[in-house]
C-alpha cells in the first residue's frame, strides 16, 4: 500500500467515502483527466459530483486566479466589499441574469450548497410564516440538518440522530414504480381540510435528480408545479447545485420549462475552479433578511469570485450551453446504439451532460457496483446513483472532447459486458 495511502486510513475518519470507490493516491489533474502518483491516466466521468464542469484546472481560469494571486489581493474578506465580489456580481448581473429576464438578490451563503438551501429554508418560513415545506422523493438537498430533512435517502437521513420534521414528501414525476400523477395529489392535500398536511411555506425541487438516479421532470410537470405554487402562495425554490451552471444544457436548469423561481440555490460550479461557493438567488421582496441573520466566516471567499467570473466569461464566451446540447445527443445516441441492445432490461434518462445507466430492472444488486469497480480497472471515474445505488452515473467534464466521450463510453460498454456474462 502507498505510504501517503496508508497516512489517510490511518489518521482520517471512518467517515472517508470517495477513497473507498478509487483506491489509489491522485496527485495531479488537466481537462478531463486525474493522475496518480504513480503517472497511471483516469478519464473523469465523476468532475467533483459537478464542482468541476470546467474541467481541472481549466487555463483561462487559472490564469486569472494566479494573476490575482501575485498582485496580493485580499484572499479573506468575510462580506466586506470588495472589488472580486463586486466584479462577479456586474458579471453574473449582465452576462447571466439581464439576457435571460431574471431578477435576483444575490445572497452569498457558507462555502457548500447544503448552506444556501439552510438559507432558503429560513427565508421562506420567515416570509410566509409557516414551518412545513414540500420536498421529493429521491432529492438529495445536502447533510446539515435542515437540508438533511429535504432529503430522502435511508442512510444519510439515519446519520442525524435526532428527528426531521416539518417535511412533506410527495413522489417525483418519475424515478420510482408509483403510478399516479403527483401533483393530482399536490393539490388535493392542498384543497382538503382533512388532509392532515399543514399549508408549506416552499417547495423545494430538483428539475433533475442527480443522486435520486438521474429523474429528469418534463416540462409540463415542472410548469404546473409552478403554476400551483403561485395559486396558494407557496414558494418555489430550485436546487440547481448540481444541475445548474449550464449541466443542462442552459446556465439555469429550469429555463426549459420557462418558469421564474422564487429562489435558486447554487454552488458546486459556480466556485469555476472547485473552491467552495453557494449562493442564494432571492426574489427582491422576498429578501427581509436582517443584518448577520445568517451569515458564516467563509462566505466571502476571494479567489471564489474571481474563479466565478471567469468561468461564466469562460461559459459564455465559448458557448459551452451550445457544446452540452451537441454532447449530449453523443451520450444519448451511443448508449442506445451500444449499451441498451445488450440487455432489454437496462434503461437510460437524462439530458445535457447528467446521464444515468439504470440496472436495477436486472435483479442483481451488485452488477452496478461491479460495473463501476470494472471501469475504474480500466482507469475510468464513475460514479453510482438512485435506489440501491443502481444507475451508473455519467457526469464528465462539460468541456470534454468528443473524443474522450466516446473512449469513456467504450470503456463503460467493455465493463458491462464483462459483468452480463
């Protein structure tokens, strides 16, 4: 066993996870590929569960981060004003924002999504002055309590230790075997004095479900989510940490439905280099917050803005919307050519560049998990996803070349009929 292998189990906690999946020592990291310490190449299908959709250490980036970095720049600033923060908001203002018709307060929250959801979450009970929130079934929203009590699965929720209340859960348009139409019932507890649910304050939703096994809501789901929330005075909040930043295919996930949120919450990509960012997207009469009413040391992180700026120059610049939409169809038009026709019982969603493999209709509880250690033999990074952690999880780079998509998903193919044998 590596030397600084055999350091970190020894000293770092039992809680570890990645390091279990990819059990070797990462050193270094360009595009679409990490190297070990022994120079052994993996293709990355995994970019930092979407921290990295920029790819590593992407050059334009860099380059403004070191120049930043040389001149002595404050690096630390909590949320003082500075001129980082104020050159990523006039950024995110005219090249995000303004072209799209949005109008958002930025909050700028704790270093990790889970932060901007906790902050959605008290914002929206202190708004409508109401305790309760509806979330979905297969959401993943983060691992601090109030986040955790958004999300669903059994082994995050049981590391809690106390109760998660104030929750309704309602199934998700698609990703499990119930059959009938959830927002049929969304308003029947809403219209039912008998229905034993408290009004909620906000709905929280992914418009695709990134660890609930790649669910993608259609458009018309979506757009009558958000009609029903206007008509009882309930918030929409989207949780686009994961799927926004241009994932989709647009910077916003749910601007294929054509709706205006509430409130956003982002993070993961928006930090451009993988630094720790989370923002809160807040409509303006909805932002009555007081002064430090939530606030965290390290949400005034420097070299995140100037990371950010340049990612969405980088974003915008070189039309990466338009190359997620090309890659995509490759994704989707590879795996139906080449990896469905090998079992009837192997199934594909997703969109842009969030796909999920789904195995779970095989009956074999193991195969994904074999199927992913295989790839990773084969010095590929990928990840699993949904019930039982059944879906193969494809989620590379959005700069990846065609070319390093496509050996990704041959070597995907190779490892699936290595294991159906």
């Amino acid at each position: 066993m590596s030397e600084r292998r055999n350091i970190i189990e020894e000293n770092e906690s039992c809680v570890r996870s990645y390091c279990r999946k990819y059990p070797v020592v990462f050193e270094t990291a360009k595009g679409s590929y990490i190297y070990d310490e022994n120079g052994n190449e993996y293709l990355d299908f995994l970019a930092g569960c979407g921290a990295l959709n920029y790819g590593h250490n992407n050059g334009v980036i860099k380059g403004e981060l070191i120049d930043y970095l040389l001149k002595d720049n404050i690096t630390h600033a909590m949320d003082m004003y500075t001129k980082a923060k104020a050159e990523f908001i006039e950024t995110f203002e005219n090249r995000i924002l303004a072209p799209k018709g949005l109008e958002y307060k930025l909050m700028f929250c704790g270093p990790t999504g889970t932060n901007a959801n906790e902050a959605a979450l008290k914002l929206a009970r202190k708004n409508k002055k109401r305790m309760n929130v509806v979330a979905f079934m297969g959401g993943f929203h983060g691992m601090t309590l109030g986040s955790l009590a958004l999300t669903t699965d059994e082994t995050s929720r049981n590391g809690a230790g106390v109760p998660l209340n104030n929750v309704t859960f309602i199934p998700y348009e698609s990703g499990t075997d119930i059959r009938f139409d959830s927002m049929d019932y969304f308003e029947a507890i809403l219209a039912d004095d008998h229905s034993g649910i408290e009004k909620p304050a906000a709905v929280f939703v992914e418009t695709v479900q990134a660890e609930g096994g790649i669910n993608v809501a259609s458009i018309e789901w979506l757009q009558r989510l958000d009609r029903i929330c206007k008509e009882n005075d309930i918030l929409l909040v989207v949780d686009d940490v994961q799927v926004g930043c241009s994932r989709t295919g647009t910077f916003f996930s749910f601007e294929r439905a054509g709706i205006k949120p509430d409130m956003i919450t982002l993070s993961k990509s928006i930090g451009g280099y993988g630094f720790p960012m989370s923002l809160l997207l807040i409509r303006e009469d909805l932002d009555i917050w007081k002064p430090a009413e939530h606030n965290g040391t390290f949400r005034g992180n420097q070299l995140a803005f100037v990371a950010a700026k340049a990612a969405i120059d980088f974003n915008i610049d070189n039309r990466v919307d338009a190359g997620v939409v090309k890659k995509g169809t490759i994704v989707e038009t590879y795996v139906k050519e080449h990896i469905l026709p090998l079992d009837e019982r192997i199934s594909l969603r997703g969109i842009g560049l969030i796909w999920g493999i789904d195995f779970s209709k095989i009956g074999d509880a193991e195969l994904s998990h074999r199927i992913a250690d295989k790839c990773f033999e084969k010095k590929l990074i990928i990840e699993r996803a949904g019930r039982g952690d059944s879906v193969l999880k494809i989620l590379p780079p959005l700069t990846i070349t065609d070319e390093e998509l496509i050996k990704g998903l041959d070597i995907i193919t190779e490892a699936i009929k290595e294991e159906l044998k």
